[in-house]
C-alpha cells in the first residue's frame, strides 16, 4: 500500500467516526 493511500484511508476513517454519532 503506498503511503497516500494509507493516508486516505486513515483519514476516511477518522471522518467516518466524527460523522456518526458515539454510542
């Protein structure tokens, strides 16, 4: 895996978690 696309998916990630709400 090249290191943009680490970086995209951490990023993704790390929206993904903000977005919905902390159960």
């Amino acid at each position: 895996m090249s290191a943009s696309a680490e970086a995209t998916v951490v990023i993704t990630h790390e929206v993904g978690l903000h977005a919905r709400p902390s159960v």
